[in-house]
C-alpha cells in the first residue's frame, strides 16, 4: 500500500508510519482498516478510487467508531471520545 500512496505522490508521515498526507489528503492506515479524511471531496473520490484500482476493498460510508475512538461528526465538527475504550 505504501507503495502505491507514494507513486500517486502521498508522504508518509516522519511520526508515525501508518499515517500518508497530501496538502488534500489524510490517510491513517491500521492492518485492514483505513480512514480517510480531508475537506475536498474530490481528492477523496481520487483516492478511494485508488484503492479500489489497486486493492479488494469497500466502504463503510462515514465512520462512527475507528481503532476504539468514537467519532462525531456534527457540521464542520469533528470530535473523538476514547471514554467506551
């Protein structure tokens, strides 16, 4: 998958080796479950569709849970609670 990101001209992120970014695009990989975010849709169609050219996958749709964090999307709020984990 890295490879793919990168071609496609995604950065990995120095922190932490599951995160890829573009100035459009953030990307947070753990095993087989991906999020990702970003405030242009079309980049976000862009890559969903890289992965699905590239890799057997489906999605969810907007997240409400994602590695134990509760998600909350109200508007243009985003907040995450752990309290369930």
């Amino acid at each position: 998958m890295a490879s793919v990101l990168r071609r496609a001209g995604y950065r990995r992120s120095i922190y932490d080796e599951s995160v890829f970014f573009t100035d459009r695009v953030l990307i947070a990989v753990y095993i087989d479950d991906i999020i990702v975010s970003g405030a242009d849709r079309a980049a976000i169609r862009e890559v969903t569709s890289l992965f699905a050219n590239n890799f057997n996958t489906r999605s969810l749709g907007i997240p409400k849970v994602f590695l134990g964090m509760t998600i909350d999307i109200t508007g243009p709020q985003i907040k995450l609670s752990s309290r369930d984990y």
